[in-house]
C-alpha cells in the first residue's frame, strides 16, 4: 500500500489494484496509465529477454457495484475485453459491452445447438448470365430456423462462429448439405441444374489450417456424388491476407479436378493483389458496395470499372452481387460483366422453390428491360 493505491494478487496470472479517494475518472485513468507503462516494459530473465503483455480493466465504486466481488468480476470482465482487443488501453467497465459480451457467449453457445439439431438450413439465389438470361449459378447462402426468434440471416451469426471458433463447423455444415442438394437435382434428371457456389467464410482458411479445407471439400464430394465440375468454391478476399503454401496445393489439386475456385467480396480486403496470380482463381466477384455506388459515387464507378477492365485481362470470369435495380445492371454489362445476381433477378429461396425456379425460368421484365438497354440480343 502506498498513498492510496492497495495491490494484492488474487491467484494465477491476476492482480488487484485498488485506488481510495479518487477524484475524478481521469485520475483513475492517469494513475492505471502510468501503472500499465511500467508494468508493459521489458523484462530480462537470465539471458532472455521478455515483453509483458497487460490487459488491464477497471470497475468504479458505486457506479458499478458496491461490494467487492461485483466490482472484481465487473473489473476481470473489462479485463477480458481488453483482452480481446488487444488496443493497448486500460478499458472500464461498461454494462452495454458486457451485455454485448454475454448475448454473444449464449448466442454462440445456441448456434453450437443449432448445428447439431439441425435447426440451419441452405437457400439459393440465382446467378444470371446476361448473355443468355439463363440461371447458370445457384449460390449456397446459410439460414438458421431459430425456434424461438425464427428465420436468422448470416449477419446475425456468422461474425459470432468466427468468434467462438464455430466457424469451421458451420462451413463444413453448409459445404456438406449444398453438395448433397446438388447432386440430388442431378441424380433426379434435372441435366440443366446449375453450378452450385459455396463461399467458405471462415477465418480458418488462412493460415496454417487452410490445407485441411480442401480435404473438407474433397470429403463433401465423394459423400454426395457430386461431379467437381459442378462445385464452385468463393474464398473471401480480406481471408487471403495470409495463404499457406500447403492451402495453395490443396486448391491446385481441386481446380485440376474440376472444382472451379472464386475470390467472393473483392475490392474490400487488405490482401496484396500478388495474390491474383499466385492462386488457382476462375473467377473475382465484386463485392456489392460497388454496385450500390453505381450512379452516386464517382470514385467508386471508377474502381470499379478498373476492376472490370483488370479481370478482363487477366482472363478470370466476373460476377457482380448485389445488382438491385435496372440502371446497376445495364452499367455492369456494358462494361463487360455479364454475370450478375441480386434482388432484381430473385431472393433466395429455399431447394423447393428454386428448382421450380429454374424449371419455370423467365427474366423478370425489370431485369429484361435493363439487358435490353445494355444492348444485349439474346437468342429468342
């Protein structure tokens, strides 16, 4: 103790420090400042040197508690923030990250439920050739049927799979099922069913962990029967920061199979563009804030006919998501992209409905009207 400031360890690699008479939260935050700058330095044990790493959380009397083991847990709970974000400060306690934490924590803990019960299920949206005006991709796109809240969509949870290391479970899910749907519409006569596209979210495609995914998607083949040639796997671009040499075999192998390999979201990852000519790629798919800025931002049209003009020459397939309106698709196909999938073609839609949607087939007139603007004269 000394002037005001206790510290006592309570077990394991965890200190208390207690400050009497404060007067302000800017005190508080000052003295921690300067406790944690001391405490971050450089230590030399033996011959070794070593650089603590302090996570450090603060819980305030009365405003958080009045007795001490709410005020510790409260205080280890800011910790465990601090932790997690690994920015460098001391973090207080707040009750609305706490809520966050804990919604996140049972949130995690039902989706782990929601795989083994079966509750998720697989929709497909369609992916429109312009040329043709024929579907010619069906992208795999994840649902959860929650008993209690119902219909989930993939924001609401897949950021908490990552979190809570679900992540790699949910993709083997979803790669497991899209398969086994695919190859039933074939194996029924339905020949002229379309490629199916799967994108693999996982933070677990990076890194060391990536050679294991394409076994994954070896596996969901030969279970299901279905030809690698009607697989195309969308890989995320800010996942490509780190590719392991091992994951680019592994995709090599696929792709001579016949598995065709997408890079999903482009335009808004932090990977070095190396890596277009490192990986076996078929296909770039722009992400859709591109496409929303079509018509409102000058800068970002730019981009994205940059983008256009350099898969063009690079030989790869382009596919533009999240087309919504006339204008977006006859901007996209006049500059040479004539992939395209968004609400102006359909929502997805359940297995059932969709393959009465490609059974029944028909441009909407809005989508017509656009890709007759664009110039397109599609066989009649």
């Amino acid at each position: 103790t000394k002037s005001g400031v206790t510290v006592g360890y309570l077990g394991g690699h965890e200190f208390a420090v207690v400050l009497e008479q404060v007067d302000s939260v800017t005190h508080v935050s000052t003295v921690l400042a300067d406790l944690h700058e001391r405490l971050h330095e450089p230590l030399t044990i033996g011959s070794t040197r070593v650089q603590p790493a302090i996570w450090a959380g603060v819980s305030l009397f009365p405003e958080d508690g009045y007795e001490v083991e709410r005020l510790l847990d409260r205080a280890a709970a800011a910790a465990d923030q601090a932790a997690d974000i690994r920015d460098g400060r001391v973090h207080f306690y707040s009750s609305e990250k706490n809520a966050a934490s804990v919604h996140a924590l049972l949130l995690s803990s039902r989706l782990a439920h929601a795989i083994e019960a079966d509750e998720l299920r697989v929709h497909f949206q369609p992916i429109v050739n312009a040329n043709s005006g024929e579907i010619e991709f069906a992208e795999a796109l994840v649902r959860w049927e929650d008993p209690v809240h119902g219909l989930r969509f993939p924001n609401e949870f897949v950021s908490v799979a990552e979190q809570s290391g679900l992540i790699a479970a949910l993709d083997r899910w979803v790669l497991t099922r899209a398969c086994a749907q695919a190859a039933l519409w074939c194996a029924n006569g339905s020949a002229n069913m379309p490629s199916v596209t799967i994108n693999l979210s996982g933070a677990h495609l990076a890194g060391r962990e990536g050679r294991f995914v394409a076994r994954a998607i070896q596996n969901a083949l030969e279970n299901s029967g279905l030809a690698p040639t009607r697989l195309v796997i969308e890989i995320t671009e800010s996942r490509l920061v780190e590719v392991d040499p091992a994951m680019l075999q592994s995709l090599q192998v696929l792709r001579e199979q016949g598995v065709r390999i997408a890079v999903d979201d482009f335009g808004t990852g932090y990977a070095s563009l190396s890596y277009l000519e490192r990986l076996p790629l078929d296909k770039l798919k722009i992400d859709q804030t591109f496409v929303a800025a079509i018509g409102r931002d000058a800068r970002k049209e730019a981009l994205l006919e940059s983008i256009l003009m350099l898969a063009l020459r690079l030989g790869l397939t382009v596919v533009a998501e999240g087309v919504e309106s006339e204008d977006q698709a006859t901007f996209l196909v006049r500059r040479g992209c004539h992939l395209l999938q968004g609400y102006l073609f359909s929502h997805p839609v359940p297995p059932e409905e969709f393959i009465r949607l490609t059974k029944f087939w028909s441009l909407p007139l809005a989508a017509q009207r656009a890709l007759s603007a664009s110039g397109i004269k599609r066989p009649r």
